[in-house]
C-alpha cells in the first residue's frame, strides 16, 4: 500500500521534480532512490499570506509498484436493441443520464434542439460579429448545453449528490487533462470542452444509442398523469412511458409548456445582477502580493477570487469567475439581453470577469406584478428586455466604470474590453431592479475594502448576469426523482431546479438514469 501523506511546498519548489521527490522522502521517512513512484492525489494553493504554499496530497511508493488511485474502467456495453429511454436535452445531465444508461444496459435515444458543437460555431461566430441570435442555437442551446462555451469549471460543493471522482474521471477519459483529478477547483477550458463533448457522443452512437440534433421537444403527452409519449418539432409523436427532462435553466418554452398542461411546477429564487472586468494582473496582484504590472510567478496560475457580503439585507456574491477570460453573449433571444463569461484552458487573457448577482425571490417578483409558477422568469425576462434596450440593440451591452456604477453617473467613456459585440455607455440602475442596483453599489465598496485595487474607475460593469440558475422548479418526488404528480417524467438537472454547474448537473444526470431504470423494472 502506499503511503498517504501531506505537504506544504512552494509553488517553485513543486514544479522541481527533483526537490518534490526529496520532500516526499523526507516526509515518509526513507531516501529519494527509494521511492518508485508517486501519484498527486489532491492539488490546491493557499495565498492568504505573501509565502504562497502549495499543498499536495500524494501516494508516495516506497519500494513497490505504482497503482493508480484514479484506474477507471466504465461499462461501455453495446445497447443497440435494449429499452428505450429518451432523454430531452444534450448538456452534462443529458449526456452523464445517457452514458450510466448504458452501463445500466439501457438504450439512450438524446433529443437536442440545438446543432452539434462543430456546426454550433456559427452560430456564436454570428452573435459575437453580428450581434444575431439563433434562438435554438447559442451559448445555451446545444451539444453539451451551456456549459461547453461557458468555461469548464468543475467545481461543486453537492458532495451528497453523487459521485464527483467519476464524474471528473468520465471527462479524463474523453480527453480532459488528468489534472482535473487532482485540482481542488479543476478547470478544462472552453477551447477544450467541443472535443471532449464530441467524443462522449461518439461513445455514445458507438454503444448503439442515438443523439438527434435539430430536434425539439414541444410537447409531452400525458393521459392518466402517466407519461405516454412525446412530441418532436411539432409534427412527430413517439412512444414512451418514461421521459428525462434535462433541459436546461434558459429552456422557458418547456416552463411555459408544462404551466399550460397544468404539470406542477414552482417558482424558485435565483441570483441577478452584472458582470465586473478588470485586468488579471490587477486580481493578480491583489491575490498574489506582488506590484500592479508586474508578472506574476510563472508557477501560479492566473488568480481567481471568491467574494461574498451582507448588504441592505441581501446577500452579494461573486460568481463563475473567469480568470484571463472574455464575456460573452449568452441571450436565447431578440430583445433580450443576457452575459456570461468563459475562459481558455491556459487562462491566459488579458482580463479577468466574474458574475457579481444578488439573490431575488418571490416578493421581488411580486413588486413587479408578476406571480404564479412563471413569476421568476417574467422577472428574469423583464430585466434581460431592459438590457437590450439601453444597450441599443445587436447585443451591444450597457455598462458603466465602476466607480461611476456606484455614484450613478453615465461613464463617458468605458475602459477597453472582452466582450466582442461591444459595450454601450448606460446607467445600470435602468437596467436592474432598485433592490438589487442598491445592493451592489454597497457590494462594491465593500470587496475594495477586501482586496486592493479591487474598487477602481478602470473596470468595467457589463448588464446582465441573469442566467445564474433555473427560476422554475419542477418538483419531484425525493426517492423516486420521479415528478410529483406525473409517473415516468423524471424531470433533472439544473432546468429542473436541482444542480448548478456542470459537475452537479452531471451526477444528477447519472442518479436520474439510475432512478429510469428502476421505474423500468417496477
């Protein structure tokens, strides 16, 4: 067996074989020549202090042969003429639901409204060039959903929820870094994720399922409260007692469908707000303790930075931040305008943005006049309208310098930046509900008070970070992740209200495909 053990090491010191393996020597007590091997089981980065340790869990074998605490070996077994089960939606639910189906010895049939990740690229070219929205083909919809052009980061804190190791090892498998192991907040990169998602499909066919692109689901047909079949572009109607619902937060056509057949489902509170872009060496330097404008170690990678406080009563709270990232478009359709940001493997742009949102819930809703299941997206929709219309159309964004964010004032002139159809100069506060527009004024002053330079005229504050989450639950029932009231709709994922990333969207994915299954054998 080998021995476990932990060690504090500087980020230089790690990145030296040689020293590493003295460490590790020392640390089990023996001689470097003695130890065969060794495996980082676990890779994180402690900055709180000007002496930035990394801190290394390692096997470390001394005198025996290497094992590797990651082996994986999935079950990829031809399902070609097994059960049917059809899933609604390619993102990391659909296809994590899709490929424990057959290791469960079931044939998944993937319905996507979206295009493939190849044929997808046009449509975000035309977004970002042409300020277009393809209204079933964007950041949201498509092959691997949002979370293939929206950064990658794998992350969760839902432990309880499933089995992060094998999700994390899927992704290794189909050509992630086996880093991501490793690292307390691992990260594949937008640039690498299409052909990672590619070959996971390709798996997929190869194994006798199907994936159907171009396809919409418009329609569920239910007799009984029994699911009995769908229906696909409003033409083709298919057979089926079962169905995973894994469609996404953005997919409001489905919330609209359910509300009118009188499915249950709830309105849920969800974070709103902005995006903020500085410089990266500004966040590094803040996070690093070196000078603004000088670079930082070559051995630590570009700084993140995690902020939350208590303002007027609500919470503000970084989110999805994106280091050496860009800002992107990520509306689902005309008039409405919605941001988010993403960042390549390397993480090496000039800027760094994160999601900075404020909780809003259903009185928020209701001050507004909107109420009922449907309440949070109206809300939601309102904002992303207003947007667009100070913006001026074509995806433009509007934005503010920081500094004049927090003292209301109409920036005349807006620092350069990442985001590709272009920023207009407008005041947020006709953008974002007063609640939340109060609250991160407060926010802002308060994280300059937590990190040096952070408050500053030279970042920008690009409208609206509003996709954050489902504003819709579809609820079910907790043992059988069946629906409430209907039988064999299993709705899953972040669309249903249940995951918020894509780790924690691709556990819960796997659950419901084992939850199919046992419906399947009752």
């Amino acid at each position: 067996m080998p021995q476990n053990v932990t060690i504090r090491i500087s980020p230089t010191e790690a990145a030296n074989e040689k020293i590493l393996k003295q460490r590790l020597a020392s640390a089990v007590k023996t001689k470097p020549e003695n130890i065969n091997a060794y495996q980082i089981i676990r890779r994180s980065l402690d900055a709180r202090s000007r002496n930035i340790i990394s801190q290394l869990q390692v096997n470390v074998f001394v005198n025996e042969e290497f094992s590797d605490a990651f082996e994986f070996h999935p079950n990829l077994q031809n399902v070609e003429n097994k059960h049917e089960v059809y899933i609604a939606g390619a993102g990391p639910a659909g296809l994590f639901a899709a490929l424990e189906l057959i290791e469960q010895g079931l044939k998944p049939i993937i319905i996507e409204r979206g295009k493939n990740v190849r044929d997808r690229r046009r449509d975000l070219a035309a977004m970002n060039k042409e300020g277009k929205v393809n209204p079933e083909s964007n950041y949201c919809y498509g092959e691997g959903g949002a979370g293939t052009y929206s950064d990658g980061k794998l992350y969760t804190r839902s432990t309880k929820r499933g089995n992060i190791l094998k999700s994390l090892q899927w992704f290794v498998h189909f050509g992630a870094t086996e880093r991501i192991l490793q690292e307390a907040h691992p990260h594949i990169g937008t640039n690498k994720l299409p052909g990672i998602i590619a070959n996971m499909r390709e798996a997929i066919i190869e194994c006798g399922g199907e994936v159907w692109f171009d396809t919409k689901l418009t329609d569920i047909i239910i007799e009984n409260n029994q699911i009995k079949g769908i229906e696909i572009n409003h033409d083709k109607k298919i057979k089926t007692s079962s169905l995973i619902l894994a469609t996404g937060h953005s997919a409001r056509d489905i919330f609209r469908m359910l509300d009118e057949k009188n499915v249950l489902i709830e309105a849920k509170p969800f974070a709103l707000g902005v995006r903020v872009e500085h410089h990266q060496s500004l966040i590094d330097s803040a996070q690093y303790h070196c000078p603004v404008g000088t670079e930082r170690n070559e051995f630590l990678p570009p700084a993140s930075y995690s902020l939350v406080s208590q303002e007027a009563g609500r919470g503000v709270f970084s989110f999805c931040m994106c280091p050496g990232g860009i800002i992107a478009p990520a509306s689902t359709d005309e008039g409405e305008l919605v941001v988010n940001g993403w960042s390549p493997s390397k993480r090496d742009g000039f800027f760094a943005n994160s999601g900075m949102v404020v909780t809003v819930d259903e009185k928020d809703f209701a001050k507004y006049g909107f109420t009922g299941p449907l309440a949070g997206m109206k809300f939601q929709q309102m904002v992303e309208q207003k947007a667009w219309q100070v913006g001026g159309g074509k995806l433009k964004a509007p934005a503010q310098r920081m500094t004049d964010f927090v003292s209301g004032k109409l920036s005349n002139s807006l620092n350069d930046c990442s985001y590709l159809p272009g920023l207009t100069s407008g005041l947020l506060s006709e953008v974002l509900p007063k609640e939340v527009h109060q609250s991160l004024k407060l926010g802002f002053q308060t994280f300059g008070k937590k990190m040096n330079g952070y408050y500053t005229e030279n970042a920008n504050i690009v409208a609206t970070e509003s996709r954050t989450s489902s504003p819709v639950r579809i609820p079910r029932n907790e043992e059988t992740l069946e629906h409430t009231q209907i039988s064999g709709l299993f709705p899953c994922a972040e669309g249903a209200g249940y995951a918020g990333g894509i780790i924690s969207a691709a556990m819960d994915g796997a659950k419901v495909a084992i939850a199919v299954k046992n419906f399947i054998e009752k």
